[in-house]
C-alpha cells in the first residue's frame, strides 16, 4: 500500500510537467511500488537488464560506473523528485552500463518501465509528461552538462554545479562532485582551498 504523502509528492511532481487526468492519473498509480533502499544499496547492477524506473520521493541516488583507471565516474544524481533509471538499457532491453547506488536513506516509488509506455501510448498527456521530462533532463541538462565539461575549466565546473544545484552541493561529499565533474583529487583540493 502506497502512502498518500509519497502519491501526493509523486503526483505534484508529475503535473508540474504535463497536466495530468484523473484517469492516466488513476492508471499510473496502480503501476507504482513503494520502495526502501539504505545507505549504499543498489538498485541497479552493472550487467544487469533493468526493467524498472524510480520516482525519488526521499533520498538521493547516483549513477556511475568504474573507470578503466579504477576511477568512479558519476553520470548522474537523482534527488527528490527525479526519476532514476538507465533508460537507454531499459529501452533496448539489454545489460547497463552503470549501477545505482542509494547515497542517503532513499524511498521511491518503482514501476514497471514497460507498463509505462503501454501508458504513454493509451493517454496524451502521460506521453505530454515523457516528452517534458526527456526534453528537460536527458537532452538540455545532459548537452549542457557534456559541453561544460569539454569547455569549461574544473574551477568552472565546480561553480557552475554549486550555483545550479545548492542543495545538492550540500548533501555530496567532494569526492563524489568531483566524480560528476570529471574533477582529480588535486584540482578539487586546489578549489576548495580558494573558496574558503
């Protein structure tokens, strides 16, 4: 049983994209599984064929992957109100590339990413919903972000994220920021020693 504070939040976020109906409302809901991952627990698995996407409703989540040099790269992070997934393997049905890992105490909401598109075909707006959602976070945050970090100077990168994510700068540890902005350890040394 689905709590009303976690399809309340889920709902709200949801219609800030796209104006949801009662209906596609009604059948989105009946999709979703309350979760609970701890500290450091996965939900996804380099190798794995993922099936499922995640609405944050508590927590934070990062996706990432290890480098040939043994490195953690961080691809991206999932707070409140973000939905996690590898989405590109989910679509193709084929192993991911990256793992997610819970970097709080996370709640989300699971469905079946599959069931959803039966959705996005069935009602308008829940394919008004998708398009928003991808327009916004994996083609203008993703470009902008993959243009920064071949353009812009670490130092640049490190104020651009603080400034655009305050909150989150907050919750990471450096290392992990680092990670995200293609950061060494030396360079994230050298800019947190200015800012102080």
């Amino acid at each position: 049983m689905k709590t009303q504070i976690a399809l309340e939040t889920f709902l709200k976020t949801i219609r800030g994209y796209a104006d949801l109906s009662d209906r596609a409302a009604a059948d989105w809901t009946r999709l979703l599984r309350e979760k609970a991952y701890p500290k450091k627990a996965e939900l996804l698995s380099v190798g794995q064929v993922p099936t499922k996407a995640a609405f944050v409703v508590r927590g934070l989540l990062a996706q990432y992957y290890v480098g040939e040099a043994g490195d953690t790269v961080v691809k991206g992070f999932f707070p409140e109100g973000r939905i996690a997934g590898s989405i590109p393997a989910t679509l193709t049905r084929s192993p991911s590339d990256f793992s997610i890992v819970a970097l709080e105490e996370t709640e989300v909401l699971e469905y079946d990413f599959h069931e959803f598109q039966r959705l996005v075909s069935r009602h308008r707006d829940v394919a008004e919903f998708y398009i928003r959602y991808m327009e916004r976070h994996w083609i203008i945050e993703k470009e902008l972000s993959e243009v920064s970090l071949r353009r812009d100077s670490a130092r640049v990168r490190y104020d651009g994220f603080v400034s655009a994510h305050p909150d989150l700068a907050q919750r990471l540890k450096k290392h992990q920021i680092a990670a995200f902005l293609g950061i060494t350890a030396t360079q994230m040394s050298r800019i947190s020693s200015r800012r102080k």
